[in-house]
C-alpha cells in the first residue's frame, strides 16, 4: 500500500480520536454558567478597571449574580448601570453617587518652591524617592505624570506642573489614586461645588515658606461659611459638600479653596501664556 495513503488515513482516525476525546472531556468537565452572570455582564461597561474591588468586570457580574454582591457597584457605570442591573436581579437600584477624582494641589511652579532639580524619568515615584522629592512641600503634587500614564480614560493631564483632572472624563477608577506616591489625588462628589485644593498637614509656618497657595489651617473658612461646610483637621481645611460655603473662597488668604466649576488657575495660565 502506498506510504502516503497510509499516513494520511493514520493521522485521520488520530484525529477523529482526538476529536472524541475532546468531545468527552468538554461535557465531563462543562461548567454551567448561570444566566443572570451572563446578563449582568452585557450591562457592564467592560471597563475591567477594578474600581469595583472586584477582579474586572467578569468578577463584579459573577458576584452580583451569585453572591448578593452590590447592584450599583460599577463606578464607570454609574446609576443608569446600576438601574438596568437591579431589574436583571428583581432589587432596588439605590441611590449612587457619582465620584471622580480631584487632586488636591496647586502648587504650580509659580506657587511651589523646588528643594533641588530632579533630572531622572518623568516619574513621581522615582522623583519622591530621590530625597524625598524635589518639591519643598513634601505633600504636593510632583507633575511627574505617573497618574497620566495609568489612567485609561485620559481624564488627567499635566497642566504648569500639576496634574489635572477633567471630571467629565473621569470614571473614579482610583488607578491615579493607587499610584501617586504623595496620595495627592482623592475622590470627591461630582457635583461638590467647592474643594480645598491643598494636602499639607504642616504648620501654617511652613506651608508659607514652601507654598503661597497652600492651606494654613486658620480657620477663616469655618467662619465666613454655613456651620460644617468646612472642617479643619490635622492643620489642613476640608470643604463639607452641600453646603453653603458664603465668603470662604474669596476670604481665603492663601487661595487655597476653589470653585470646582472653574476652569483651574494652571489651565488658565497657560491659555494666558499662549496669548502673549
């Protein structure tokens, strides 16, 4: 008999073999996957960017679906998410507030004082392990662009030094959170209307001799505002959301307190340094 019609017919049963062998093991080791995993992942924006502590999205579907995990748990998502996911589950939505991130520093070239020049990677974390960062105020912001880099939304951006966010694009991921060696970056409501942007706890003396428009713990915003729409601890203010906020942000001595509706001053100051 021909050599080649021999293999030919012997590499066929193989793989009729191996076909049936294959076949079997698929029905023995077959994992049912429940229906309501499978819906509950369509309504899931695919971020899988662990903003939810779940491993991705699979594992927020699977724990929603069969673990009585938080219908409104997707961050990205958002209450119309939520809202689609509690009719898959026959529960009430409830109500979630849309978080983004907002980092709390100002401290521009113009506004922060430098301790030495740092010429390594364009990395916070290199920066602030090189003798404590090259920035005097030992809590601001590097503008090394490591929150840049790991965000997958683009919402954050290095604007005169500092990061900034855009809200708008922002999904409360915390991946800029997680990375920031200074945790510089916090969330806030999205629609608070007023934020301290500054993150020193050091005396008032000495966030004057590092920056001029840091907080200095003085109390004028407790003050000038509704009771509990500020509350200073640790040295440093933090602005309550839904309150009436009155003269806080124009009393302000250092400029600390911004409107986040404003376009930010280091936006502004570049569109400034273009025009000239």
């Amino acid at each position: 008999m021909n050599p080649i019609i021999i293999a030919v017919a012997v590499v066929g049963i193989m793989g009729l073999l191996f076909g049936a062998l294959l076949s079997v093991a698929a029905n023995i080791f077959h994992v049912e996957v429940d229906e309501k995993v499978v819906l509950v992942r369509a309504e899931l924006p695919g971020a899988n960017c662990g903003a939810c502590g779940f491993p991705g999205c699979d594992g927020l579907a699977t724990a929603i679906a069969l673990k009585d995990g938080p219908v409104n748990g997707c961050p990205v998502g958002g209450q119309p998410v939520a809202e689609k996911i509690a009719t898959i589950m026959g529960k009430a939505a409830g109500d979630s507030v849309k978080q983004v991130a907002c980092v709390m520093c100002n401290g521009t070239p113009d506004n922060a004082k430098e301790k030495h020049a740092f010429s390594g990677m364009s990395d916070c974390r290199s920066n602030a392990a090189f003798q404590g960062g090259s920035k005097a105020c030992s809590y601001g912001c590097l503008g090394g662009g490591t929150c840049v880099s790991v965000c997958p939304f683009d919402a954050i951006h290095i604007v005169n030094g500092v990061a900034v966010v855009d809200k708008d694009k922002c999904t409360a991921c915390q991946k800029c959170i997680s990375v920031c060696p200074r945790n510089v970056i916090s969330l806030v409501p999205y629609d608070q209307e007023v934020v301290v942007k500054c993150n020193s706890t050091d005396d008032g003396k000495t966030v004057r001799a590092n920056c001029s428009v840091g907080c200095i713990g003085c109390g004028l915003c407790v003050r000038n505002s509704e009771e509990g729409a500020f509350v200073v601890e640790n040295k440093l203010a933090h602005a309550v959301e839904g309150k009436d906020y009155g003269e806080a942000v124009n009393k302000c001595p250092t400029k600390a307190i911004h409107y986040t509706s404003d376009k930010p001053v280091v936006e502004a100051k570049v569109e400034e340094d273009q025009a000239v």
